[in-house]
C-alpha cells in the first residue's frame, strides 16, 4: 500500500453530484503522476495534465501501459510532461528492444 492520495480527471464534468471535473482530495502545488492505459496522440492525457495544471497542480510525469508511437511523447514533451510507457506498440508486435 502506498498510502498515496487518489485523484482523477473526469472526461467532461457531471451535471449532477460534485459537478467537479477532478475529483478526490488534493492540495494546490502538489506534484501528480498521470496514469492511463494508452497513448496514442498525447490528446486525452493533455487534456488531463491542462485540467490539473488549472487547478493548480504540477504535472511533469505521465505513465501509460502502451505507447502506440504515433506522437504523444512528442506533444506531451512540447508541454514539459515526460512520458514514460511499460511496453510500445513496436514491442508488442514485433521489433522491439530485443530485436
């Protein structure tokens, strides 16, 4: 366990409950991590790193589980997030590191 606190950033704001577009405790001038499962063009987690950069929050680092290679580590690097990725789409079919 970690006991890091958990936030996320919703697609588009709820018209109901919190109507938050981040929802989950934090503090202004915290450092955070953007975690998401893909990265194709960079284009869903820009818009993650721009709404937590309004709210006040430093976002340098971002984590997927695959890079696709199709130009989010460019965009992201434009805004100073670096990505980092467990595999890319060339590992996993073929002509990765290995090769």
């Amino acid at each position: 366990e970690m006991k890091k606190p958990l936030i996320y950033v919703r697609k588009e704001r709820k018209e109901h409950g919190t109507k938050k577009i981040i929802e989950g405790d934090f503090k202004p001038g915290a450092k955070v991590l953007v975690v998401d499962d893909v990265a194709t063009t960079g284009g869903s987690i820009l818009r993650a790193v721009n709404a937590l950069r309004s709210a006040g929050l430093v976002v340098e680092h971002a984590l997927v589980v695959v890079d696709r290679l199709e130009g989010a580590e460019e965009a992201l690097s434009r805004v100073g997030v670096r990505l980092f990725s467990l595999v890319t789409l060339k590992d996993l079919v073929g002509g990765g590191a290995s090769e």
